[in-house]
C-alpha cells in the first residue's frame, strides 16, 4: 500500500502553507506539518536573514521531530532559505532532511525546479513578496539552477507576506509579464497563491505555478505518479494541458 502522508517543515507563523497544501492535494492523501522554529514581527522582513539561517541549521532536527512517522515525502517549505544557501549548497539541506528517516526529501525551491523541467521552461518572471535583497538572491538562485529571470515584479505595499490579497499578486505579475516569461513563478510559501494562478490561467496563456503548488505537485506525482491530475484545485488543473500527466522529475528527491 502507497504511503500517501506528505511531510512539511513549515515556517512558524506561516498561515498559507496548510490551507493550500489541503486545496491541492487529491483525495487520500494527508499532509502533516511540523514548525520550524523562530518567531516572527508583524513586519515578516524583520529578521528574515537571521529566520532562514535557523531553519538551515535546525532543519535536522526538524525532520526529526516527526518522532519515527513513516512519511511518503517531506518538504521543507521555506523558499528563501534555498535563496540563501544557494543551488550549489542546496544537498547540505536534502541530507539534514533525510536524516530524519525519511529518504524521499526535497526542497520547496526544488519542487519548483522539477516543475519547471518538465514545463520545459527556461524564461521565468519572478513575482516576489519579500525584501530586494532575498528577490536578488532568487534571481542568482535560479540562474544556478539553468534558468533565465527575465524579470522581477515585488508585490506591492507588504509588510506580512500572510497578509498580501490576490490583487495586489496578480499585478505584479501583470507588470512582470512585459519581460516576455515562459512561466511566471509566484515565489514563497508564505504568499497566498492559489486563486491568483486560477486567475491568470484564464486572462493570460503563460502558465503561473507557486511553490506550494509545485511542494503538492512534486509530492503527490513521485509517490503516486498521475496524481496530481485528481486534485481538485482549480490552480492545479490549470497544468492539465501543459503537463504529461505521470510527468515528474526523475531525480524524485532533489539533486543527489
């Protein structure tokens, strides 16, 4: 029988990941979150460095702390912190998951990366919730991993990433468009998502994927390859006509 449990390290005051990750993932499968450890201001940029160090350095002991679960896949969903320690470093992070006892481990920043393969994308445009500093660490990140940032557009006005509206997101990436993007990447777990990807796959005919979206995506297609097409989102479902459905990057785990 298929281990459907979907393990997530989540930031500690992030409100977006759980309600997401449930509007995402098919029937039968169940996602079990963790927190990371930290606390956070009002303001989300306030010690927001000092945030992703920590959760780098703890983060086997965050896997460990599941106690023995056995896990289908775990997800650390913290883009940022990929950010910071950089596409090269990135195993430093998939090896602290997996001490843990769960081999099938991968990045929120990873997910991304798969998706983005199997999309066949090499432009992307970047529509960012956080500070320039974290946006301009994105930028090289995904230049490491192959990819081309055409573009960046920060969403307008934030003080917490858990409190930007949809508007705001599907602006930033109506300006972002302009820089000509295969795919426009709404980057961060912690930036509502869902009905901003629903909108645009109606309005625009270049795919928006998030990260949550690409943490359920990898997660439900390497332990049940196919899956993700049962999700009853409708973000989801805009990928129906642009992916294979088994499609998944055969890594499966985030680079070795």
């Amino acid at each position: 029988m298929l281990n459907k449990n979907i393990g997530v390290l989540v930031p500690p005051a992030n409100t977006t990941v759980e309600p997401e990750l449930w509007k995402l993932v098919p029937e039968g499968f169940t996602v079990l979150t963790n927190r990371l450890p930290g606390r956070v201001s009002e303001n989300t940029s306030i010690g927001l460095r000092e945030r992703f160090l920590g959760y780098n350095e703890t983060l086997a002991e965050s896997a460990d702390s599941y106690g023995g679960l056995p896990l289908g896949a775990l997800c650390f969903a913290c883009t940022g912190s990929s950010y910071l320690i950089g596409a090269a470093n990135e195993d430093v992070l998939l090896n602290r998951m997996r001490s843990g006892g769960t081999s099938v481990v991968n990045t929120a920043a990873q997910c991304v990366s798969a998706l983005l393969k199997t999309l066949g994308a090499h432009r992307i445009g970047i529509i960012s919730p956080y500070p320039k500093w974290v946006t301009e660490l994105a930028v090289v990140y995904w230049t490491e991993c192959g990819f081309v940032a055409t573009g960046y557009q920060h969403v307008a006005d934030v003080v917490s990433i858990y409190a930007i509206n949809t508007d705001s997101v599907i602006e930033a990436a109506r300006q972002v468009l302009e820089s000509k993007p295969d795919v426009l990447l709404l980057s961060g777990t912690g930036m509502m998502s869902l009905d901003a990807i629903a909108q645009l796959s109606e309005r625009v005919d270049v795919p928006a994927i998030s990260s949550n979206l690409a943490m359920s995506w990898w997660a439900t297609n390497t332990i049940e390859p196919g899956s993700w097409a049962r999700s009853p989102s409708a973000a989801m479902k805009s990928l129906l006509k642009r992916l294979p459905v088994g499609a998944v990057d055969p890594t499966q785990s985030g680079p070795a």
